[in-house]
C-alpha cells in the first residue's frame, strides 16, 4: 500500500521539482494529492512571473 503525500504549491513549482514528485506518484510509490487550492497557487505563482503568458 502507497504512503498518502499530498503536495503543496511550494512543491509545484518550479517545474523540474513538480515533474520528479509527479512521476514519483505515477510509480505507485506514493498516493499524490494536492488541493484545488495548492494549484491555484501554483498557477498564480507563473503567470505573475515577468514573461509568463
């Protein structure tokens, strides 16, 4: 049974630290959750980002 981690937006961006977590939960080595919340940090987090669409 995977270990439940659930992933906050500080852990979501930047992309290369989100694209390791992400595949680690796609392995089955843990259960990955986030919150609708965490994510829409996250989002918020790259489009004020100078440059960012």
């Amino acid at each position: 049974m995977a270990r439940v981690v659930v992933y906050e937006a500080c852990v979501l961006f930047p992309a290369p630290q989100r694209d390791f977590l992400m595949r680690i939960g796609l392995s089955d080595l843990v259960d990955a959750n986030w919150t609708a919340r965490a994510l829409a940090e996250c989002f918020l987090t790259t489009h004020s980002w100078p440059g960012m669409p």
